[in-house]
C-alpha cells in the first residue's frame, strides 16, 4: 500500500512522525512535504495529495495542518476525494467503514502524537463496510458529478 502524506508548517513535525512510523510499518510513503516549519499556504498541500490519490499514484492520502479542518476542506474540493477528519480513533474507524474516506486530515495543535498514529493505524486496518453506505457514497459522487456540471453551464 502507498500512502501520500502532507503538510503546512504547522503540520510539519506531526508529519514527519507518521511518516516515520508508516515507513517502520513498511508501507511505501509518498511524501509531499512541506520540508520545513517555515509559512506555506495549506491548500498546496491538500491538493498535491488528493491529485496523488485520484491520479492513482498513492491509494490513500494523510494530510496534517494546525487543526486538520482547513486541509479537511481543501481535499475534499478535488473530484474524488472523501477527506475525513478525525481526532479519535472511532472517528478514523467510521470515516473508512461508513464514508470510504480517502484521505485522512489530523490536526497538530489538537491531537498529540501517539494519538495521531494510533488513529492512523485503525484508518489503515478498517475496511469500508459497503452495503447501505456504498448507495451513500454513490450519492455523493452523483452530487460532485451535477455540481461539475452545473460549473460548466454557468
């Protein structure tokens, strides 16, 4: 399994734990930066991993800002991504069995390391449940595909 994975600068240090963490798991690691804790503008980021995971070079995604909302809202404007974010592990549990997530967004300033890995970790392990929320799921994509749409006619 690939994972892309990305940050701003607040992010950065939360970043490079998972990363780490992921690679001692042996999993492949994309790793779209940031580099440093210098300023960068969080939406960069965002969109490199969500175009790694629609564009099928990575198979999920991990994006990490201050709180994980603002990356949570600029992956989830890219067609085909379903950004989850989660401070618990039920929330990274739910977001892949009920929501297919695709991406997953953590928050530096608000979940601490140990806890961000181990919500990681069940992200990784949990299937999605298909069944009533594969129709759920289809609904979204129908609503991405008539707003795509309703871009292009106006």
């Amino acid at each position: 399994m690939k994972i892309a994975i990305g940050a701003d600068h607040a992010g950065f240090e939360l970043k490079q734990k998972i990363r780490d963490h992921l690679q001692s798991r042996g999993l492949d690691v994309l790793d779209e930066g940031t580099t440093s804790p210098d300023s960068v503008d969080y939406p960069d980021y965002a969109l490199k991993v969500s175009e790694d995971v629609t564009g099928h070079r990575a198979d999920l995604g991990i994006l990490v800002c201050g709180t994980g909302i603002g990356m949570s809202i600029a992956a989830n404007k890219v067609p085909g991504i379903r950004a989850a974010r989660a401070v618990s592990e039920i929330d990274a549990q739910l977001s892949r069995e009920h929501n297919d997530a695709n991406v997953l967004t953590l928050g530096a300033r608000v979940t601490d390391s140990e806890v961000a890995q181990r919500i990681v970790d069940v992200w990784l392990k949990t299937p999605f449940l298909a069944g009533r929320h594969a129709r759920r799921v289809d609904k979204i994509s129908e609503i991405e595909k008539a707003e795509a749409v309703s871009d292009r006619t106006s």
